[in-house]
C-alpha cells in the first residue's frame, strides 16, 4: 500500500512559479499531438522584468524556436513549451509520450489501402467547396448557448426553454468513401 503522505512527499512543493528550461526546439519539431493547454505568460509590472520578456520573445520567434520546460502546479510537475504567438509568450501544457497514443495502427491500415486518382480528384474537389478561411468566431457551443439561456431563464423566473436541437431531425452520417464510390460511378 501507498500512503497519501508518501505522494505528497513526491510532489513538488514549489510556489515559486518559475519555469525551468531544459532545452530549445524548432517549433515544427513539436507535434500537435503533444500539446494539452495554451496559457499566454504576461511580463512583470516593471521596465526592468519587460525587457528580458521581449528579448526572450524576439529571439525565439526570430529563430522559430520553442522552449521545453517544466514547472509546478498545483503541486504537481508539469512539462510544457514556451513559444512566441503574436507579441507575446505563451505556454502550453504537454502531454508525457506515454500518454500520447501510437499512430502505427492507423499508419499500417491505412498502408494497405490504395486510393484511385478519380477518387482523390473528386476529394479535392469536395475540399476546395468547403474550403474558407479559419474564423474563430465560428468556433461555437450549442450547448453553452442551450446552457446559457437555461440559467439565464432560471435567473428571471421564467419558463425554461425547450431544447432545440432535440426537436430538430439528424441528418445521417455520411462514409465520405461510400460518397466518393457513389459519385465516380454516377460520373462513369
């Protein structure tokens, strides 16, 4: 048996909220898969805590770099990577390499597949039809909408409102292969 007292000996006591660096990266080299959680780092209230900010910032988003590190929080180590976004740093939380899944699987099934150029022609096409530019604006909740308006309702007193989207009828989810198959046979 392990005792509460012995993982909590293990954890890293440090409330100094300081990030030690190990290592600086190329930031391509760094997979999304690896990344949790994006916090912006804000520089210190005064000229003499800016100035090693912004050189920090300058030098790593001129040489497209990242930097590896760790810190404790909520008493626990946490790895992440500082990196330049704009004109500012931010970091972002990683996850171990145990815990990112291996894509061989996929990587081996998908090996075995062949895919026909009247097939690939047609996805490009799909693609190019849906294609627009990112907009996070868009990036929207239906449920955060439903659940606003049901504390707001609740606030006021008043009759909650009726969900939506459970009136509204799904549309069947489509194999985008089984589309593709349909369309290059109607084309033949």
């Amino acid at each position: 048996l392990v005792e509460e007292a012995e993982l909590e000996a293990l954890e890293g006591h440090d409330d100094s909220r300081s990030i030690e660096i190990s290592q600086f990266v190329a930031i391509e080299d760094v997979d999304p898969v690896f990344r949790d959680r994006t916090y912006y780092l804000v520089p210190g209230a005064t000229p003499a805590q800016r100035r090693p900010y912004r050189l920090l910032l300058e030098a790593m988003r001129e040489t497209k770099t990242g930097a590896l590190g760790r810190f404790v929080r909520s008493g626990r180590e946490s790895l992440c990577l500082v990196r330049a976004r704009g004109d500012a740093l931010v970091l972002e939380t990683l996850y171990l390499a145990e815990d990112v899944y291996s894509d061989a699987e996929i990587v081996e099934a998908v090996g075995t597949s062949d895919v026909k150029e009247p097939e690939l022609a047609l996805a490009h096409q799909i693609i190019d039809g849906l294609a627009g530019p990112f907009e996070p604006a868009a990036l929207t909740s239906s449920y955060r909408r439903d659940l606003r308006a049901l504390l707001e309702a609740k606030l006021q007193g008043g009759e909650l409102p009726s969900p939506t989207d459970a009136e509204a009828p799904k549309a069947p989810a489509v194999d985008l292969l089984e589309a593709l198959r349909a369309s290059v046979e109607a084309a033949k």
